[in-house]
C-alpha cells in the first residue's frame, strides 16, 4: 500500500464527512447505558473555557490514553462534545471486527458462553463498529512479532497501518487513536508510540487535540470516570520523532484528574513509618490537600466530590476497599498499616493487579511536583 502524503491529496479541498442522525443516534445508544461499566462520571474543560467542546476542525487527530475495554462506553461520553460533527476513523484489532470475538475475548463459561455466542452470530458488534469508522488494524507487536522480525516485515507492516490510516484522513474524517497502543495497568502513561509522528510528516494543517481517562477503582462500587479535556495544541513540522513523543505524553499527562482514590492513595503512601492514624485525621487531611490544590493550582483537574457530601462515603469506600486488598486494618476509629502498603511488589508491571494503591498514586505522576510542594505546606498528617 503506497503512503499518503500531502502532495497527492490536497486536504484543503477534501470534504468532510459529516454525521447523520443515525450514527449520532448509535453512538448516544452506547453512552446511555454507561452506567454497566460506570458508577458515576466527571468531565472537566480548561480554566478560562467559556463553552463545552473539544475542537476537532478536519483535519484533525484527537487522542488519549488507553486503560481498559470500559474506554468505549467513555468514548461515547466524550463524543457528544467533539466539534464539529465529523465521522471518525478509529484504529481497532482486527479480531474485532471479525467472527466469535466476544467468546474469544473474554472466555466465558455456561450460560454466559451461550449467550454470547449467540451475540457473536449476529455479527452486531462488528457491523456497529465498522458503521461508526473502526479500521481493522493488524497487531504484530502482541501476535506475531518475532515471525515478523525474522522476515524483515515488522517496520513495513506497521508504516502500512499508519498510511492506511492516514488515508482515511484524507478521505474526510477524523481521525481517534491511543498513542500508547497497548492497556495500561500501571496507572500513568505507557511509552507513546511514533504513529503521531508518522501523521505529522504525511500532512500539512492537520490539528491535533487530546483528552485523558482517570479511572478510580475504589471510591465506588464500580469504576468512576473521569475525563479531562484538552485544547487544540500544535506539534511543530520540524519537531523529530522523540521531541512529538514527549508534547503528546505531556498533554495527556495534564488531563489527569485528582480524584479520592488516587489522592488518598497519595496520602496513606505518606504515613509511611507509621504504625497508625485516626479516620478523622486522615479525612482532614485530604480535604486540606484538596483545598490547596484547588486554590494553588486550578489548572489541575479535580473532582467536585472533595468539596461535597460526598467525599466521607468515598473515603469510607477507599479504606474497606484497601483492607480487603491487605493494606490496612480498621481499629475502630483508627487505621492501622499493614507492611504491605509501604513495599512494593518486586515486580511492578501490571500494578492494577498487584498494588492498586501504587497504581492510582502513578495517576497523580505529571502532578507530583505541584502535589509535593502542596504538601510541604501541611502538617496535618
């Protein structure tokens, strides 16, 4: 496949592609049942944002980070402020969009494998998604990456999937991708990938925007989401490889928001060489933390629920959550610190797994120093 490049397709006379009623009513479809993967939501726009949108003039390339499979129904959240209404292109595993993916995926069992089974044989979730733009992608760093290496394919393959990409740039849509290309399960960022690069040397006036999941596992039954967006930035034609790495790893890493689970996971990592502290001392403390942060530095996301009712049944959810991981102990009114909290696991890949207070803590990584200095001004704790 011959790569795109601004010499053959002049962008400025493409039309867009724009939406119909149909696919809008589609992807409201998936946003209103949300509430399977989600307890609750928070959306957050830049200080001084006088109107709730994330820009996307065509050309444009919109990003964000990549956590799990509840990252679709976010989508759907995050569509119905993407301006102007343009058709997407989005990079999906080719297995998909292909036969029996539900049961291939999750390896269900019973019922549930009947179930989906027959999901699988309507072909509904991959006609959905080849509706609303998903282009099937090839996956040869998790499937057959050292067959390809052998042969001398690998870095074809790849600059094939981005021209192909590409293309559908210059067909009129915009284009949604994960720079990180793979789940993250260590709470920040994975290494960004060269795809963004690859675009920003094939064309012209393209726009870039960008927006950032924090998940927060603890402070609710299921997962609350949180979405920073951001703001239409540019990337410089003659920025290199590795310098366009390090702008889109730094606007994702803006987006992320202060939430309770990964403040108090902060917070608790700080009472290390302690063997205990009271409930209502550790609350104060958050709210404090919370308080500064707000007022030192708005332009970190943070959520509503530090300054309502809420945040004591969050934090009560927080602490159950921990024990019944084997962090702490409750004591009546008191925590008490088990060792594990403060050592973490030998290895420290797949930290959702193994340390989720380690994991939300590396949500707050890009904050670390506004956070750190925050801190120093309290004696709370």
């Amino acid at each position: 496949m011959n790569s795109v490049s601004q010499e053959t397709i002049p962008i400025n006379q493409v039309q867009p592609v724009r939406t119909t009623r149909f696919y809008n009513w589609l992807i409201d479809l998936v946003y209103k049942v949300r509430g399977v993967a989600f307890d609750s939501f928070e959306e957050y726009f830049p200080a001084g944002s006088s109107e709730e949108k994330l820009h996307a003039p065509y050309p444009s390339v919109l990003m964000a980070n990549h956590v799990s499979e509840a990252d679709i129904p976010a989508l759907a959240a995050v569509y119905r402020h993407v301006w102007p209404k343009i058709k997407f292109a989005i990079p999906a595993r080719e297995d998909m969009l292909g036969k029996g993916f539900l049961v291939n995926e999750l390896r269900p069992k019973g019922i549930m494998k009947l179930i989906l089974k027959m999901v699988d044989a309507t072909m509904l979730i991959p006609k959905f998604m080849d509706y609303i733009g998903c282009v099937p992608i090839k996956r040869p760093f998790r499937d057959n990456a050292r067959e390809l290496l052998k042969k001398g394919e690998l870095r074809d393959m790849v600059e094939q999937e981005w021209s192909f990409l590409s293309e559908k740039i210059a067909q009129g849509r915009t284009l949604f991708l994960f720079p990180e290309g793979t789940f993250n399960h260590d709470g920040y960022l994975n290494q960004i990938k060269k795809g963004i690069y690859f675009l920003r040397s094939k064309f012209k006036g393209l726009h870039f925007n960008s927006f950032t999941f924090t998940y927060d596992y603890f402070s609710s039954k299921k997962a609350e989401l949180h979405i920073g967006y951001g703001d239409l930035f540019p990337i410089p034609e003659e920025a290199g490889a590795d310098e366009v790495a390090g702008i889109v790893r730094e606007k994702l890493g803006k987006g992320y928001a202060v939430t309770t689970g990964n403040l108090a996971s902060y917070l608790l990592l700080k009472c290390e060489g302690k063997a205990k502290e009271s409930k209502a001392k550790l609350l104060g403390a958050l709210k404090a933390l919370a308080e500064t942060i707000r007022a030192k530095h708005p332009e970190i996301y943070i959520s509503r629920r530090f300054f309502e009712d809420g945040l004591t049944a969050a934090f009560d959810s927080f602490l159950h959550k921990s024990k019944e991981k084997g962090y702490l102990k409750l004591d009546g009114e008191y925590v008490v610190f088990d060792e594990k909290l403060f050592h973490p696991p030998k290895e420290i890949h797949n930290l959702k797994k193994k340390n989720l207070i380690l994991y939300h803590r590396n949500q707050l990584t890009f904050h670390l120093p506004k956070l750190e200095a925050a801190w120093s001004g309290l004696q709370t704790v």
